[in-house]
C-alpha cells in the first residue's frame, strides 16, 4: 500500500511574503498549512474531504504531529508537498515530504495522525469506520 500512487497527493506551492518571519525564513507554523494544503488535496482524492467527513457523522481532529526541518524556505521559493496515507486502520497518519521545485531537495519533513470522532456522540473510535475504507477503495 505505500508504494501505491492512489494513496499519495502531490502539490505546489510558492513561498508568500506573508510566511515569513523577520529573518527571511518561513516561520514554523506555516509548515503544518503546508501540510494541511498537501492533506486536502490527498482527502479530495478519496472524495473524502473534510466536508464528506463531517457529513458521514464523523469529525477527525489532528491529535498528534511533527514537523523536521533539513533546510529553512524562504519568501518566493517553489515547494512541492506529498503527502502519503501511512496508516489508515484505527488512525489516518500521513506522512509529509517538502522538496525545494526546482533542485528537488527535500527540506523538511513530518507527520500528522488524525482519529475519527462520531460527531454525535462525541466518543473516540479504536477503529477507523468503514466509511473511510470504502472511500479509500481498501478493505479493513
């Protein structure tokens, strides 16, 4: 499954004077909307975004995530996003990759685990609903 095309998004973006901080350098928050934009595209792909989510009873909160810098980006640098569902079967982690367009350098890294919450009941799932593996096309 991780080497599977359908389960990957890529996408690009520019680096906007507003991302920066006084140094020059993305300020670190900007990395997890990076991310989040990489993310999306990824959901999107299962028609599974976070509208679908919401309308199929369940809301999925990031509840853990890392980020790891190899090299800063700066204002008007082009990047490239993939994301990658890593697990899917109780939790939804998808890992991160940041490449520099136009050398192809990856300049940071992370991840983010997100859990199904039935928005009802507010209650935690152990196991992600079927819902999430029938848009995913796999079976639990």
């Amino acid at each position: 499954m991780l080497n599977d095309p359908r389960f990957t998004a890529e996408v690009e973006l520019s680096i906007a004077f507003h991302d920066i901080d006084m140094m020059g350098v993305v300020w670190h928050g900007n990395y997890f909307r990076y991310f989040e934009i990489a993310r999306e595209a990824l959901l999107n792909q299962f028609d599974y975004g976070y509208r679908q989510m919401k309308a199929s009873g369940y809301l999925w909160p990031v509840v853990d995530t890392r980020v790891k810098y190899r090299h800063a980006l700066t204002f008007e640098q082009r990047i490239r996003v993939r994301a990658r569902v890593e697990e899917y079967e109780n939790r939804l982690r998808i890992a991160y990759d940041i490449f520099d367009a136009e050398s192809g350098q990856r300049t940071t890294s992370g991840y983010t685990i997100q859990v199904a919450v039935e928005e009802q009941s507010r209650e935690l799932c152990f196991v992600s609903p079927a819902v999430l593996f029938e848009r995913m096309g796999v079976t639990p």
